[in-house]
C-alpha cells in the first residue's frame, strides 16, 4: 500500500498533505513536480491506473511535447492576455532543457512542433522520474469522491480514504476523448466554489457535413490535399482530409477551433498557385487537353475529376472560355462550405472553454475568491493550437500553481 508523506498508510483514517494535486496527466506532474521541489508534501490522486495517458497518445505516439512559437497569439480564451504570464515564466526553452537533461532525442518538424524521437513514453517516464526525486506520491486508481472546506484547507474523500491539504490543485483536463476517461471533473469543483465557467464545447475536432454534401464528397473520401482553410480573418494552411463523415486534417482540426455551428468556411484549394493563369497557360500550350488533366497536375486525381466536373469543364481547353476557367478558379480559391456540426468530444483533442479566467490570478493560477485552491491545464479557459501548444500550456500553468501552491 502506498505511504502519504507523513508516513501513515493509506488505510489510515486522515492522511496530511501540503498539496493534493487532482489528476496525473501533464498539467498536474508538473505542477506536483515544481511544489516537491520546493519543500511541499505533495501527492498525486488519478483514477486512472496510468499516469499521463493523453501523453501516451498525443503525436501518432511520439508525444508532440511543445512548440518553438508558443506565445499568447496561439491561443484562444475569452481573455487573450490571461496567458501571457505563465507562458513567458515557463517557456518552449525551460521545457527543451528538462527534456535534454534526462537525454531524450527529439527533432522539430514543421511549424516549430518538437517531437520525441522514439516514443511519448520518453516524457512520461521523465516527469515520473522528476516527481519521484521530488518526493511527490503518486496514486493512481483513486477515485475522488467529495471535495469540501476544511480547517486551513480542504477535505478530500477518496477511494483511499479522507485526505486534508492546504493547497488542492485541479488538473483534471477537459471533456475531451471520454473513452480515455475525460469526465469534466474540473468543471464540478468550480461550481462547487462559486467560479464561473466559459461554456465548453469540442475543439481540435474533425467536422461533419450533411448527407449531401457527404454523397458529393464520398468518391474523395480518404483524399488529402494542401490547402488554405478561413473563418472570418483567421486562417490556416496545412492539410485538408476528406473523410466519410466529413473533414478532417490539420487545417480542419485548426479552424474547427473558431468556428460556431451554422457558418461557412472557405477552402483556398492550392494556394500557392495562380490558377486562372496556370488554366490559361496550359490553354495556350496545349489547347487539346482537358481541364482534369491540368488540374491533376496539382490536384489528386479524384479531387481534380470532382473540380471539373462539377463545373462541367470536360471538354478541351482549347473549347473552354476564359471566363470558365476564371469562374473554376475562383470557386477553387473561395470553395464555402458550411459543415453540419463536429465529431464532438469523442474525437477532439480537446476542449475550449472551462474555468473562467476571471476567476483567476495569472501570475499564479490560484482563484481570487478560493484560497489555496488553483486550476491549471486544459480544465482552464486557454485553448491552444494543433502542434505542441496546449502541452507548453499545461507545462507553463502547471509550473506556475507550483511555484505557489
């Protein structure tokens, strides 16, 4: 049986904590690490019977630990300054060095995202080795029955047994990818207490189209292309994946974080190009071949078929107007399309929205109106992009409640 940092055995009736940090994915080692590292008895509590599984799976399995760019730009919260200070205190740099200090291999790939050269396991195996010469407990399979105000702290009920603390962190993530256990914990505390919350919905999330649009779409299904995707004035220019419920890709992941049911967003196909002058050219060189085939010169195949067909551009250049290939390359430019809705939590990758930053010192992660009780990690109301940011995020945060708590 695991031992509580005075000593007595989880069987006992109260064990006496410093810090009781509520979830052990990456937010919460961290935070837990930082604490033991100042001299704070600090135990872990996580349902789970791993530690940092989110970890585990993020990157195709190569943990996509953080990005050379993170700054405040790269998020999204109902108060785009909150983040600022935890971001600038702990930084892309600090993480970098923990990460070479315990000899991972890593590489950049595009865009400023860090990858682990092996596997996310590296960094998992890394934070509990940093917690363990912290002196943190860690307790996994614990579930959290009831929180409450105690005497200079709080009460915690657990599968374990009563616990007391004086400073409890929350970092129990998100709604996002519920089969990994995601429940929206967070969210109950914070009411508890009286905080107020910024409405969650899915982010980084596939999007679905309606059965019209699928059975347009459906000959593409598996299809991926560069392109530019926009909502409003923001944009994003990665890879575009035509699935069979929808769109999917980098680029779609990204926008599906601003867009709102019932808007458009526009597909810039090929983005690098003129098209309309690239159509012409093509026209003038070789008037007998057919538009398909100047587009499948850019294009996947099927992608270029849908294209002409669906302007009924099938003959061969040389018999095309120039105000068609015009109109083609246009719609090319600006193709809206309005989705049906996202693949909900089940696929996100996480969850925007949560605890209201208002509630919340920026310097320190704690809640103006609840001493000693701090939020941090994805249960927050800063979102990042797709590519390392919202790891740089639980680091920062995480490392921030911890320099407190």
């Amino acid at each position: 049986m695991a031992e509580g940092a005075d000593g007595e055995e989880s069987g006992c009736d109260v064990q006496t904590f410093d810090v009781i940090v509520l979830g052990a994915g990456a937010a919460g080692m961290m935070a837990a690490i930082r604490a033991g590292r100042r001299g704070r008895r600090v135990v872990v509590l996580d349902h789970a019977r791993a530690p940092g599984e989110k970890i585990r799976i993020s990157g195709g399995g190569r943990c996509n630990f953080t990005n050379i760019h993170a700054g405040p730009k790269n998020y999204l919260s109902a108060n785009p300054h909150f983040a600022r200070s935890a971001l600038a205190r702990y930084t892309p740099q600090d993480f970098l060095a923990l990460v070479e200090a315990h000899g991972i291999a890593w590489h950049e790939k595009t865009l400023g995202q860090l990858f682990c050269d092996t596997s996310a396991k590296d960094i998992i195996t890394m934070l509990l080795k940093e917690m363990k010469a912290s002196g943190v407990v860690l307790k996994l399979g614990v579930t959290v029955d009831a929180v409450s105000n105690g005497a200079g702290g709080f009460v915690v009920e657990t599968s374990e047994g009563r616990m007391t603390t004086e400073s409890l962190v929350v970092a129990t993530g998100g709604k996002s990818i519920p089969k990994m256990g995601a429940t929206g914990f967070a969210y109950r505390i914070a009411a508890q207490f009286g905080l107020e919350m910024v409405e969650p919905r899915p982010g980084l999330v596939p999007l679905t189209l309606d059965p019209a649009m699928l059975e347009e779409l459906a000959p593409m299904a598996g299809v991926a292309v560069d392109a530019e995707v926009r909502h409003g004035k923001t944009g994003f220019r990665e890879a575009v994946l035509v699935t069979h419920r929808g769109l999917s890709g980098p680029s779609i992941l990204q926008i599906s974080s601003y867009w709102r049911e019932g808007d458009e967003i526009a597909v810039r196909v090929l983005p690098e190009i003129d098209l309309a002058d690239v159509l012409k050219a093509a026209k003038r060189d070789n008037g007998r071949q057919a538009v398909q085939t100047v587009l499948a010169q850019h294009l996947p195949k099927r992608l270029a078929q849908y294209f002409a067909e669906k302007h009924r551009l099938e003959r061969p250049l040389a018999d095309t107007a120039d105000k068609a290939l015009d109109a083609l390359a246009r719609q090319m430019s600006d193709w809206r399309i309005k989705p049906a809705g996202s693949e909900g939590y089940r696929t996100a990758e996480v969850t925007l929205g949560g605890v209201d930053t208002a509630g919340l010192d920026q310097k320190t992660m704690a809640a103006k109106s609840v001493p000693g009780l701090y939020f941090i990690g994805e249960c927050v109301d800063v979102t990042g992009w797709l590519g390392g940011y919202n790891f740089q995020w639980a680091w920062a945060s995480g490392h921030a409640a911890g320099e407190n708590a």
